[in-house]
C-alpha cells in the first residue's frame, strides 16, 4: 500500500511539473518558430531544459553508455512510478538492516536442532557425499507427525540463557544498529518538524 501511494504521489508530482512546463512556454506554434531566440529570451525555459536533461537525459545516456537503451522504452514508466518506493522504503530497509537485527527472534540465539540429520561420508569412488536421514515409510511419517503434536502441546520450560562472548558482541552490534536508527529516525522527524514549523512567510 506504502509503494502504491508513494507511485500516485510521484504521478501527481509529474504531472504538476508538467503543467509547470507549459505554462512556461509559449502555447501556439508561432512561439516556436525561432527557438533558438526563444531559448536565448526564456530563462524559464533554459532551467527546464537542464533539469529535464540532468534526469531524464541521464537515464537515457546511462542505457546507452550500457547498451540497453530499449529499457527506456519498455520499463521506464514502472520504473518512476516505483522510483519514490527505492529512494524511501528500500532505503530505510537498508538503514535498519532488518535482516540482521532479526526483529522476529528475539532471544532466539542458537540454531534449531530437530530439522533431522545430515553428515558428509566418503561414496566408493572417492568423492565427497552428503547422507541424508529422511523417513520413507508411512508410518515413521505418522509417528513424527504424532510425536511433533505431542510435544507442541507441552509448555516448553524456559531456561535462563547464558551467553558466550561472541553472543553478546552479537547482541551489542544489534543494539547499536538499533540505537542508529532510531537516532536516524528521529532526526529526520526534527528536521520535519522544523520546517513545518518555519513554513512560508
């Protein structure tokens, strides 16, 4: 919903710049006929024309320059439309570096243990294996599928963690991530905040 609403907000941005554009040129023919004049008389018009090459020219020249031009032609439009969900959603994906900081698995430190079995042995021709303990009969299935029930229904005893050293340098780095973003939050809401509040005079 985020991405959907920033894409309509980038189209009424456009669309007000380009509502800008014609109200700064001239609207008949007549106007165009000696454009380099026009170009010359029109300071309106020469800043449009460097803001239009200074982005739009770019991706253009950057296709180019990487021979792939038909982009511009096939992806361009879903491309702006998605263009304010990349400089803001993704970008505050990376700041907080959710994959790290597992928001998910608090307190979860240590690897699960009853996914089954797996061990590296030698095959008879010499060559590295992997062996692979996977039930095959119907019944191993329904017993594991009993037992799995069995054990989801008992309260599991919680056990006090005693982490090693390498967990709790884990957990600080986590922790100053943290404290980083909301730093980073936060100054973004200031600056926010301070410009609402000086506003236009």
């Amino acid at each position: 919903m985020a991405m959907v609403l920033f894409g309509l907000c980038n189209v009424i941005t456009t669309w007000c710049a380009a509502y800008t554009v014609y109200l700064a040129v001239p609207h008949t023919l007549d106007g165009w006929k000696d454009f380099p004049q026009l170009f010359k008389d029109n300071k309106t018009l020469q800043e449009i024309v460097v803001a239009l090459l200074a982005t739009y020219g770019l991706y253009l020249i950057s296709s180019i320059m990487h021979f792939e031009p038909w982009h511009m032609f096939t992806s361009f439009i879903q491309y702006m439309f998605l263009l304010p969900s990349y400089v803001n959603i993704l970008m505050m994906y990376a700041m907080c570096n959710l994959h790290d900081v597992t928001w998910g698995t608090k307190g979860d430190n240590g690897a699960a243990k009853d996914l089954g079995g797996a061990k590296k042995i030698k095959g008879d021709d010499g060559k590295d294996m992997m062996e692979v303990e996977l039930p095959t009969q119907k019944e191993d299935v329904d017993q594991l599928w009993a037992a799995s029930r069995a054990s989801l229904r008992q309260q599991p005893i919680e056990e006090k963690e005693h982490r090693d050293a390498a967990t709790k340098q884990t957990d600080h780095d986590r922790n100053s991530r943290t404290n980083v973003v909301l730093a980073w939050v936060g100054s973004n809401m200031c600056v926010v905040a301070f410009i609402y509040h000086r506003g236009p005079n």
